[in-house]
C-alpha cells in the first residue's frame, strides 16, 4: 500500500482532532489497548476509571456499531505508515492463475476462444499507444486548467455522473440520496511523472512564436538579438520563481491567486491579460498561415502568381476555425494538436539541417548585423512573445506527482528552450541576413520538393493548433458573460446564444489578423509587449510584493521589476505602433 503523504497525515491529523472532541474519555481503537471482555455486552465495565489506562472501544456499549468513529483517532497516531485495519485479504483464486487464463465456462462458450484471443491483442495494443494517447490528452487538459484556473466546460462534463445515477437502476447498494451536483470539476491528484512534465513543458514552450524569431534577429541584429533572448529568459525564469512563491503560499491558479492577493479587480485583470494574449496569438497564427500557404502555393503553381490573396486565405480559415470552436470538450482536440507537434518538429530539423550546411560551405551572409538601432525595439516584443508561456506553468505543477520537483525541471527547460530559440533565430539570420522574411520558410528553396512539404505541414500545424489556443479565452469571456453555471445542456436557448459567441469571438480573430497582415512581425511585437509582459513581470512581481516578501530588500526588487515591466510595455508598445504607422 502506498504511503501517506505529510499533506494526506495533517488532514488525517486534523479530523482526529475533530472527532476527539466528542468521544468519552479513556476509549481508544489502537491495538495496544486493554482488551478484557466484559461481563456482559450491555453494560460498561465497572474496572474502568479515568486514571486507567486506555481501553478498547468495543467495551462499551455497541462498540462494534461506532468501532469506525475510534478508528480515525487511531490512524492519525500512526504517523506516516499505512494506516488500516483491516484484516489479511484473502486472495480469489483468480490471483493465481496465469494472466491469459480463460475459465471452463468461458472456452464453452460459442465463440470464446476467438473472443479471448481478440482481447489478448487489444490489450497488447493497448499498453503501446495508451502512453501516448495519455500524453497528448493530459496536454490539452491543461489548456482546460489554463493558468490554473478551471476552465473546463461544465455543462458537458459535470452532468454525466449525474446522468449516469439517473438512468441507473436502483438496486440494494445505490445511494438513496444522489451526489451533490456540481459545476465545479473535482481536483484530481498529480500523477505525471517527471520525463512526462520534461515533454509537456517543452510542448508549452515551442510553438509558433519560434518562427517569428528570425525576423526578429533582423530587426535587432546578431548580438543584440542573441543578448535581448537571455535577457528575457532570466527575468521570465524569476517571475516563474515568484508565481510559485505565491503559488505555495496560497494555492489555486493564477486568477485566484490575484483575488486573493489583490481582489477581484485584480483577479480580471489578470483574466483579461490572459484573453487578450491568447486571441493575440490566435490572429498571428492565422496571418502566419495564410502567408505561408501562400507562398506554398506560388511554389507549386504552374503560373507566375496565385490570384488568391492573404486576406482571401484568412477567410477560408474561419471556415475550420468556426466548426473547431464549438467543441466543448478540448480533450478531443487531440490528435490535432498531436499532428501540430510532429510538423512543428519536422519543420525545426529542417531549419537546422539547411541553416548548418549552407553556413559550413558558404560562411555567414555578408548583410548580417551585429546591432540595428532602428527596428531593435521589435525584437524586445517578439522575444517576450516567444518565451510567453506561463499561462502553464501552474497547471503542469499541479499535475506532477511531486510538484516540489517542479522549479528544478522549469529551469532545465528554459535552459534548453533558450538555446533552441537563440539558435533558430540565430542561424538563420546568418543565412539569409537582410533578406530573412517573417515566414523564414519562404527563404528556402522553393523549387525543392521537400520545401514545399515542410511550408505545407507546418502551416497545417500551427492551423490545427488555433483552436486550443483560442479555447481559454473564450471559455474566460463565456464564463464573465453566461456565469459559469449556466449550462447549455438544460437549455437549448443558452447553447445556441454560446454557439453564436463562439462563433463571434472566431470572425473577430479574421478580422483582427486581416487588420495585422500587412507586417506580421509588428503585429507580433505589439502582442508580445503589450499583451505579454504584464502576465510575465508585472503581475508576478505585484502579486510576491503584496503576498509573499517581507525582507525590504526582497520587497525592493519586486518594485524594481515591476517597474522594468512597466516600462518596457510602454517603451515597446509605442515605438511599435510609431514604427508600424510610419510603415
């Protein structure tokens, strides 16, 4: 049996207490207490008084009846070992028989040997893609759990154990007074190991932004680039540490951390950070898409040109994105985002193979720069975009079997990630310098065939992608507007009213990426310093400041970062807009 946690061994503790308060004194259930038999069941002992030592409960009247109550205080002086009462199983016979047994019954059976082989094979099936299956799945859940906070769909989930007990039969064992019903999902216990936390942070972490960073070591040059990209790297990885700061301190999500710290004020604001940072990243996707399919096509057509154009492709998007969002349920959005993960990755070697070769044959583009003083603002925006994932951070915690290994695993992987980033950006700004574009696989040959597979795929990657992105801001704003127990499920009229937000919400995104296709790399920047660097180094720091810190020095330092946040969202936000103005 497994052991007690020292969280699991305080509730235990707690209830002990609790219940102690109740019980007469100079009973107990331990197993060393005095057991003598009464004279008779019915009556209490007449030997006992209080200065004895404990005796067993069952002495006293209907002690086998209350036997349970005495048995909480009991566990509760076990400490930490596996507390239960219970008495030797005795093993069924099947738990001697050979795993591909199959009883007499079973073999006689029309059919049975046949149906046990069948079952033999999907089991084997079973235990090769159930990890996988398990990996992807968990990975959307978290998008469900976004930035801790408990986004899931109550109308779908919450209501089928309640339909389940409906439909039932009552028989002698079911319950005469169902469960509480609930739109609030129950807490499950972490149960992800550390290698499957290792991948899931890295999936968290490599996503479109990735792309965007070649551009950006234009606008910023080589050096600058490469600094700005660690720099940005170290001060996320303190705000990371200060969330968590907060985070064992008060528990719960992101949100629930400002309400706690800050109010409800705060708690919006939080949200409406995170709303605003995710339909940001939807709508760069989208113009990232189109632009890319673009290009793909002008590849492969036989004519000179395509007559379809960027703002076209934006809106034959809508058409995939609009049925997507309507999905209650993320977690069957799988195999998409598992399809997005492959092509992304293909995509990346493919980078790395090119960029390498043609630097060790032809050395580093004559036009590339160490420093560029008039778009290196640009790059300050699109490194805090790429780094930005702290959204789940939390919920990746909370999903580990030992959260306490959580900080440690964090900066391996930010470790890793900024050497990818830096290398991607850096490699192939050498490559192509002044002529890198903000879709980096359109510098690549066109005319190979392999090319034009990896600007298809990845295209289709981050397009299957959106809608899990797009999934935590709607699922913010339909809870501000519908309230969160205000499930579609009772009512047709409010699912169709949500099904029509949806709906809304996804035609605003083509509309937003329609206004930002003209310079995507500008579009990325704006999101990333106005939308991005109050969830990564204002609100952390705020929230330790107002919650956590005490020493003055520690209080200090979060000021300082708050203010290097502020002035960075207002610094690189304006520059960015004057720069896209001036065109």
């Amino acid at each position: 049996m497994a052991e007690s946690t020292p969280a699991d061994h305080e509730r235990t503790q707690a209830e002990a207490d609790v219940v102690s308060r109740h019980l007469p004194d100079g009973y107990t259930a331990e197993p060393t207490a005095l057991s003598a038999e009464p004279s008779n069941a019915s009556e209490t002992p007449p030997n006992v008084t209080p200065s004895s030592e404990p005796q067993d409960s069952l002495r006293l009247q209907g002690g086998d009846m209350h036997r349970e109550i005495f048995k909480i205080g009991a566990r509760a002086k076990l400490g930490q070992r596996s507390a239960t009462f219970a008495h030797p199983t005795v093993r069924k016979p099947s738990t001697f028989q050979p795993p591909n047994h199959i009883s007499a019954s079973d073999q006689m059976a029309p059919g049975g040997f046949r149906r046990h082989f069948v079952q033999q094979k999907q089991t084997r099936l079973h235990a090769v893609t159930a990890p996988v299956t398990r990996n992807f799945v968990s990975f959307l859940a978290l998008y469900g759990n976004f930035a801790g906070e408990d986004l899931a769909e109550s109308e779908e989930a919450s209501l089928a154990t309640t339909e389940e007990e409906e439909e039932a039969q009552p028989t002698e064992t079911r319950p005469l007074l169902g469960r509480r019903k609930s739109t609030r999902r129950p807490i499950k216990p972490g149960d992800a190991g550390t290698t499957k936390s290792f991948f899931t942070l890295l999936k968290a972490f490599i996503g479109t932004g990735i792309m965007f960073l070649p551009k950006a070591f234009k606008n910023g040059g080589i050096l600058f680039s490469s600094i700005t990209l660690i720099t940005v790297s170290l001060l996320s990885c303190l705000s990371f540490h200060l969330l968590l700061l907060c985070r064992r301190r008060y528990g719960g999500g992101y949100g629930e951390l400002g309400l706690a710290i800050g109010g409800p004020k705060l708690r919006s604001l939080i949200l409406a950070s995170i709303t605003l940072s995710q339909i940001g990243f939807v709508c760069s996707g989208i113009i990232f898409v189109a632009e890319n399919l673009r290009s793909f096509l002008n590849a492969v057509s036989p004519g000179p040109t395509v007559a379809i154009g960027t703002k076209a492709l934006i809106a034959i998007q809508l058409i995939l994105l609009i049925p997507l969002s309507l999905i209650r349920d993320i977690s069957r959005l799988g195999p998409s985002a598992m399809l997005a993960d492959v092509f992304i990755f293909i995509g990346l070697f493919y980078i790395w193979y090119y960029d390498i070769s043609t630097l060790t044959t032809s050395g580093m583009h004559p036009s590339v720069q160490l420093f560029n003083p008039r778009d290196f603002t640009l790059t300050i925006g699109s490194a805090i975009f790429t780094f930005e994932g702290i959204g789940l951070i939390l919920p990746i915690q909370s999903s580990m079997k030992e959260p306490s290994k959580f900080p440690r695993l964090l900066y391996i992987v930010m470790v890793i990630i900024t050497i990818i980033f830096t290398s991607v950006g850096a490699l192939c700004y050498a490559t192509f310098g002044y002529h890198t574009r903000v879709e980096i696989i359109s510098n690549y040959p066109q005319t190979n065939k392999l090319v034009n597979a990896v600007q298809f795929l990845y295209s289709l990657a981050v397009l299957v992608g959106t809608p899990v992105q797009l999934f935590p801001a709607t699922r913010i704003m339909e809870t501000k507007i519908f309230g969160d127990g205000n499930s579609g499920k009772r009512s047709w009229s409010t699912k169709w009213k949500k099904n029509a937000f949806r709906t809304a919400i996804s035609v605003l995104c083509g509309l937003i990426s329609i206004l930002g296709a003209s310079d995507l790399d500008k579009f990325v920047a704006l999101i990333g310093a106005f939308a991005c660097v109050p969830l990564v180094y204002i609100y952390p720091a705020y929230l330790h400041y107002r919650g956590v810190a005490q020493s003055p020095w520690v209080r200090a330092g979060d000021l300082v970062l708050c203010v290097i946040g502020l002035a960075a969202m207002i610094y690189s936000t304006t520059v960015t807009l004057l720069t896209w103005i001036q065109g």
